[in-house]
C-alpha cells in the first residue's frame, strides 16, 4: 500500500507536528522503529517500551502503523511510568485506529488496563463493528465509573480517538472534536497499578474479543490537553484538503465562471481515488485533479484501500457568473507559488468586475506592506524584494468605488509552499 500526501499539504502537515506539545508526554508510540517485537516508545525511555506479539505493518496515518489479528495478538506495557498515569492524576490517551472485521466480528477491546470483566480499577475503550460504536469504560468500583458510547464516522476508515481525564469529568474526543463528557461528584481513580496497559488484546474474553485492525500514533499524557492540543493531534487522513490545519474552517469554495483550481487531499495510504461527478474534472481517477465546474457542483471524493475500506468527503464549488455581481472582491484563501503552473500567484479573481479600482495591499502578519497594485488584473507572485516569503498567514487590504462609494475590503490567506 502507498502512501500519498500532496505538496500543499505536507508544508501544513508537519507545521502541525511541530506543534505537537511534548509537555506532559508520558510515551509516544508511532510504530515507525519498533524494533521486531519491542514496541519503541519515541520519547526515549527505554523503561517504557513495550512487547508485541505482532510483527506486522502498513501504511498508518503517518509513516507506519501495526497490524493486530484480532485473536493472539496484543503489546503489553509494564512501565510503572505508563501504569501510574491512570492513578489519581489527569490524563489523556490518544491513537488512531482502523478495523479490518474479516476474523473478528464481535465487541473488540482496543485498549484496556482491567483485570478480567472486573470493574474495580478498569479502563477500556471498545470498539463494535456492527453498529460502529466506541465504547469507553473507566471504573474505579461497581458503585462508581463511567461508560461513554459513541459511533464513530461511517465516512472513515482511519478514526481518531482521545480518552481524557480531567478532574471529575470524562471527555471522549472524536477525529479532532468533543462528542461527549460524563462529569461525577469526584474524580474516577483508577489504583491497579500492578496491571499492565494492554492494546489490542482483551482481558474480558467472556464478552470481548480481541482487536483486527491497525493501530497507530498512541500518545499516553499525565495531564488534560487543551481542545486546541487535541485538534493539532488530529492528522484528517483521507480527506480532501482545506488548505488550512483549523478544523473550523471549511473545505468548500467558490470561483467564477471560467476559472479552475487544482485539489488538493490530505495524507492517505489508498490505491483507488474517485471523483464523482467527473464533470469539470480533469481527471476523476487522479486524486488531485483541476477542477473547473461550469455550475455550482459538490463533487464527492472515494478513498478505497487494498483491505477495502471506503472513505469518502465532500468538495461543493459555487460557480458565480460575475456579469451577475456587484463590483465586489474576490480573492482566495490560499495559493501555492511553487512555479508548477497552478495557483502560483495571489490577486483578484474577478478583476473585471471593477470598473474603478483604486489598490490591492498585501501585508506581512507585522504590519509591513509586502505588495501594491492599483491595476485589477496585477497578481502577487508571492515574492518580497526578488525573495520568495516564508509560508504562513498574510493580510490584504483592496479599495475600490462603487456607486460612487469608496470601499474597503480586507481579510488574509494563507501562502503555501
């Protein structure tokens, strides 16, 4: 299985790594250096790495991730560090997994530090493929625990998982967002710190079988992260991109008749891509093609794997014909002057919707004014005094009359390399 990430993306990408806080980071597991059967932890501490029964890896959601049969296989963690965090501190617990469901089709134990079905001192996140409902327990007793069910997006293969404690509440997070939180009088305690941390086995046979699937970026915190640290945790694989890291800003976008952009999606690891509908598309097959709708169109993108696993996303393109508008500005939230012929310059893309038209300013995130134009059709080619600009968020200020009216319009994009 290959692995994709476009260009454009990749500079967002590891932006986002960087990001990354190591504050608080207990172990942090990619599976990228396991050493055969010893599980790395990347943070340095030998103490604790850990001892899997699976040698088996593909493509994950960054680098690799490994794969779990859903019956003998597991990795086990004995670190006192890792055991201790689920003691009577804060913490958060994040991965990424995909399920395979071919051999093992019942409730599947993810991840577990619980002595039998027992409740006393139990945590486990539970996965069923049937109603694709994750299910957290955390217990310190029969009296006194917590179970949080959620399904997770059916238009996923890859989902992004994060437990956290946080005082008295428990937060479930989902590809990046809160979906649920359950708040009790006192914090649940979870004391058994002769327990080892197990993935992808199931200590509860009676009711649960083991994990099939892969499983990837494990992150084990002794504190609560912040929404905004969660978010950076989330790598939105298989999806169309945005051009930005914000889960809050939106992927759709709008150009004016006759006009195209090329797509761009975020990292992936599958060998099918469709486009549909194929109209406008300069290639359905290709997972980045130009796009060039004559109508408003939501184009919908197929993501099939070689296990397959069908992920899908949505594009809608609004068309405006600008005979129709105002004399109103329309500039992008993104462009990439990396002299491949698309996207590589920055202006107006309806400079012929301005009949007097007074500047386009272009500023750094400082305040200094980088670019000026008083001709609609002049583009910025994302230079400052013959050097290219370093990636990253620029302001643009444009003035104009209409109806006699001096106007402003101001905003920012985002300058990709």
């Amino acid at each position: 299985m290959k692995f994709f990430a476009s260009i454009g993306f990749a500079l967002l990408y590891s932006l986002t790594l960087t990001g990354q806080t190591p504050v608080g980071l207990v172990a942090h597991y990619s599976f990228d250096q396991n050493d055969d059967n010893i599980v790395i932890d990347e943070t340095g501490n030998i103490a604790n790495n850990g001892f899997s029964t699976s040698t088996l890896y593909d493509c994950g959601v960054r680098g690799r991730s490994i794969r779990l049969n859903g019956f003998s296989d597991f990795i086990e963690f004995e670190s006192n560090a890792i055991k201790e965090v689920f003691g009577t501190e804060d913490f958060t617990i994040s991965f990424y997994f995909k399920a395979l469901n071919f051999n093992q089709v019942a409730t599947q134990t993810i991840l577990s530090k619980r002595a039998d079905c027992s409740n006393d001192s139990a945590f486990a996140v539970r996965y069923t493929p049937a109603t694709r409902n994750l299910n957290v327990v955390v217990s310190e007793n029969a009296g006194f625990s917590t179970i949080i069910s959620m399904p997770v997006n059916e238009n996923r293969c890859w989902h992004h998982v994060v437990v956290m404690r946080e005082g008295p509440v428990i937060y479930l997070f989902l590809d990046g967002l809160q979906v649920k939180s359950d708040t009790k009088p006192s914090r649940i305690d979870i004391t058994s710190n002769d327990l080892p941390f197990n993935v992808g086995g199931t200590s509860c046979s009676a009711i649960d079988g083991g994990f099939e699937g892969f499983l990837d970026e494990l992150r084990i915190y002794n504190r609560a992260l912040t929404s905004k640290e969660i978010e950076e945790l989330y790598f939105l694989p298989d999806q169309i991109a945005n051009g930005f890291v914000d889960l809050s800003v939106g992927k759709d976008t709008v150009i004016y008749l006759g006009n195209s952009f090329q797509a761009y999606i975020t990292n992936s690891c599958v060998d099918e891509f469709l486009w549909e509908p194929a109209d406008g598309v300069s290639d359905p097959l290709e997972p980045e093609p130009v796009l060039a709708p004559t109508e408003t169109t939501t184009y919908h993108l197929s993501f099939t794997d070689n296990f397959g696993c069908v992920a899908t996303d949505s594009l809608k393109v609004a068309v405006i014909d600008p005979a129709t508008l105002d004399c109103k500005p329309f500039l992008p939230k993104a462009f990439t002057p990396n002299d491949d012929g698309l996207n590589d310059t920055y202006g107006l893309d309806n400079p012929f919707a301005f009949t007097d038209f007074i500047s386009l300013e272009i500023f750094d995130r400082w305040g200094g004014r980088i670019f000026f134009t008083d001709d609609p059709f002049i583009r910025w080619d994302g230079a400052f005094k013959g050097e290219p600009v370093n990636p990253g968020v620029f302001l643009y200020k444009v003035r104009y009359r209409c109806t006699g009216d001096e106007l402003l319009d101001a905003g920012s994009f985002t300058v990709i390399r």
